[in-house]
C-alpha cells in the first residue's frame, strides 16, 4: 500500500495495539460521562436543556471534522496526523476537565471531538498500511472494531467509579495518562508515511461539510427540546442541508477535493457506509435505552446498570475475534453484514416486549446478546469494504467517510428515538409510560437495522466497480 519499511511481526501487533487503544478512547470518551453529568451539571451551573451538550458538543464536533481528519491523514501522513490528534485530545482533556463554566467546559469537549476526529480515520489508515494485503486483516479489523464495545463499557464503569471515589473532572483527566503513554510509542511502532508533494488541503470544502453536519446534526438532537416543526430546527436543518449541497459542489468543481465524488461510485463503498449509519444508529440507541430502562424501570444503579451491559459486550469481543474472520472468509462480507442487520433487528423487535415490572434475566439477557451478535457479525465486514474499496491513495478519505457514516448515524438515531420516546411517554411519565417509550425506541431502532439489511443485500448484489484514483491508482 505505501513504500515504506516491512515491520517485524512483532512491532506490527504492537502498532494494532495502539490502534485498538486509539478506537476504546475515542468510543470511551462519548459513554465514560454519563454517570458524571447530575454532578457536572451542579458544579458548573448547566441547566437541564443545556446539559445535553456536554455530549452533544463532542458527537458534533467529531462527527463534522471526520473527513477533513482523513484527509489530512492523506496529504501529511497517518502518523503525523494520528499523534496531533492525541495532542488535541489532551488539550481538550485538560481543558473539559479543569473548566470552571459552562463555556469552557463545551469548549473543552469540542476539542475533544476534533482530536479524536484525527486519530479516528489516521488509526484505520495506518491499520491498512499494518495489514492491508496480508492474511491477518481480518483479524486486525476484528481486534480493532472489539475495542469499541470495550471503551463503551469501561466507560461506563470508569465513570462511575471516578465520579463516586475521586471527583467528576477525573472523567477527563483519565484520558491524558493514556494519550501520554500512546505518544510514547507512536513514532517508533508505527509506520511512517511522507508528505504527498503536491497534497493541498480543500479549505472551502472542509469548512461546508464540517458546517453542513454540525449544523444538521445540531438540528435534530436539538429538535426533541425546541420541538420538530419549530423555525429554529427548521431553518438550521435547511442550512445545514444547503451546506452539504455547496460542499458537493465545491468537490466537483475543485482540483483537489476534499472527498472526490469519483470514490461514490462504487457500489460497495456506498453499501458499506449505509451500513455502518443504520448499524450506528440502531446500535448505539438499543445501548442507551437499554441502560435507561435498567436504571429508571428496573431500578438498577449506574453501576449495576453497566454491570448488566457486561455479557454484550463480552459476546462482542468474542464473536469479532473468534468467530467474524472465519465466517467472513466462508461466507463473505455482503452475507455476514445482511445477517448481523437481521439478527440485530431480530434482538432489537425482542427487546420492544420489555415489562414494568420485568427482570433482567428474562427481559433484557437473552434478547440483547441477540442484538449483539448481530452487531458484531455486522461491523467488521462492513468497515473493512468501506475501506478496501477506495484506492490505496485515499484510505484516510475512506476512513473519514466510514467513520462519519457511524457517527453522524449514531447521533441522528438517537436523537430522532429519544423525539420517540419523548412522544410516546409523554411530559411526566410513569414506569409503564417509560416503558413503553423504551420499547418504541426498541421498534425503532429495529428498523433501521432492517432497512440496512435490505440496502446491503440490494446494493452489494451489484458487480464490483474498480474505482481510479486521481493519480490512477485502482481501489482494491
């Protein structure tokens, strides 16, 4: 993929390592949160509506700077680009950690967001440059999308934790020890790749998508509390959706776009990204509803509650090291990402059956290790596809593009179901109204696996396009 020196078996494992560690951080970032927020919102005088951005301000920014991260990752070089990322992380870290209002303390996760928008699409560039072409993709691939479900719960158990025993800006501070030791080994474990001479960045291009997304995805998650049909949704909605559109244009027109429209016409690419949209939002809301109903129907503390999420995510790294490589070379990656939609569908119409006055045991266990099969069955094949099929020169832009399908379908899913749940359980619900938003939200989000099932089965039938770069380079 890049000329550049072999590395011994050893420093190639060691660099997925830091790879891995890359994805649980930027996925335990979002969760570890949660249990911090009532005290957070004490300290630093958040009113409820506005608390909501101490998550929010991290998904959009994120979210909006994946494809300028990516393609920065092309033009300057992966591991130039994934180091500055671990330093803007540590910087927000820093910053959301020690903020003493609520200014500062948005700041610091919007900075967050846009270090972790670096190191997320340079992480999968340098993994395709670790493996790409050898034998033990799949098991990269497996490892790397295992460490997801992994920094969601420690996440969760590192928030409590930290929050009950030491105080909420820990929550922050945990990040930099890790940045730290993953600085520390980045320039001598990683491959390096030079400079593209005449790599240029598309600055008006950067600037409409990050823009576009932000402002679309500001729109909906915050629609559920200004409502859908308000002028404020409505017009940063439209102004969000006229961005995009400029942004597309600006691509066709410019020498050196920031995402070459050229690289959409593969079926494959566009299949794999619908994908891992649909699977982000369906999966990411079962995981915070579920949490939910554990803790406001069921009565579970913070603690128990992801204590309970304990067995998915145990199934999860099992099936995405053991078992989804195998499976994927046996069956291959349109029949493994169609049956993980179905079966996560499958779990998600199952847990829409859950009872005031249920058990986890009965309620809950056997439906969500369901869900997580399927999820784990899903996300690897379709990650690795979304990649492998751009050509070699344009991994980071792929890895952007890839990245903000399941970001910007994580946030949009869950702020359109919790506009579900709104409706449905009404202003000052009970446990049986909870419950039956919960449940709501559960339909929902089954359907979106199972529209992603169809769009994949449908779209992946189609023959392969071999896709040329603009130096002429041909996707893989």
């Amino acid at each position: 993929m890049s000329t550049h020196p072999p590395l011994s078996p050893t420093k190639r494992w060691l660099g997925l390592a830091l790879i891995a560690t890359a994805q649980f951080v930027v996925i335990m970032d979002t969760s570890i949160i949660g249990v911090a927020l009532p005290d957070i919102q004490r300290d630093l005088g958040f009113t409820p509506e506005s608390l909501s951005w101490v998550f929010n301000a991290y998904v959009v920014a994120f979210g909006g700077l994946l494809l300028l991260g990516g393609r920065l990752a092309d033009v300057f070089g992966a591991r130039k680009i994934f180091a500055l990322g671990w330093v803007v992380l540590i910087v927000g870290s820093i910053l959301a950690g020690a903020a003493s209002s609520v200014g500062l303390e948005i700041t610091g996760r919007a900075i967050q967001g846009a270090g972790s928008a670096m190191i997320a699409p340079a992480a999968l560039t340098l993994l395709m440059m670790l493996f790409g072409g050898s034998r033990d993709l799949p098991k990269a691939f497996a490892v790397y999308g295992a460490a997801a479900p992994v920094g969601g719960s420690a996440g969760v158990f590192l928030g409590g934790v930290l929050t009950e025993y030491a105080s909420w800006p820990w929550v922050f501070y945990v990040t930099v020890p890790i940045a730290v030791l993953v600085l520390a080994f980045t320039a001598t474990t990683l491959p390096r790749t030079p400079r593209k001479p005449s790599g240029s960045i598309d600055v008006a291009g950067a600037l409409t998508v990050t823009a576009g997304l932000a402002a679309v995805v500001y729109a909906v998650v915050n629609a559920p509390e200004v409502g859908w049909l308000t002028a404020p949704t409505l017009g940063v909605l439209a102004g969000g959706i006229g961005l995009l559109g400029i942004f597309f244009v600006i691509q066709a027109r410019s020498r050196n776009p920031l995402l070459r429209l050229g690289l959409l016409r593969a079926p494959q690419l566009g299949a794999a990204n619908g994908a891992q949209l649909l699977l982000g939002a369906a999966w990411v809301s079962m995981w915070f509803f579920l949490n939910l109903y554990l803790q406001q129907v069921l009565g579970a503390s913070s603690f128990a509650a992801g204590a309970a999420l304990l067995p998915m995510t145990g199934l999860v790294v099992l099936v995405m090291l053991a078992w989804a490589p195998r499976l994927q070379q046996r069956f291959g990656a349109r029949s493994l990402i169609v049956t993980g939609l179905l079966l996560l569908a499958a779990g998600l119409v199952w847990l829409s059956f859950v009872r005031p006055d249920g058990s986890y045991v009965v309620d809950v266990l056997p439906a969500s290790l369901l869900a997580a099969l399927g999820m784990s069955l899903a996300f690897v094949p379709s990650l690795g596809t979304a990649i492998n099929a751009a050509p070699a020169a344009e991994t980071g832009v792929a890895s952007g593009l890839v990245s903000t399908s399941y970001q910007i379908g994580s946030a949009l899913g869950l702020a359109a179901l919790t506009a579900v749940v709104h409706v449905v359980s009404g202003t000052d619900p009970s446990r049986v109204d909870l419950t039956q938003g919960y449940s709501a939200a559960f339909v929902g989000a089954g359907a979106l696996a199972l529209v992603g099932a169809v769009v994949t089965a449908v779209a992946m039938s189609r023959p392969r396009v071999p896709v040329a770069a603009s130096d002429g380079t041909i996707g893989r």
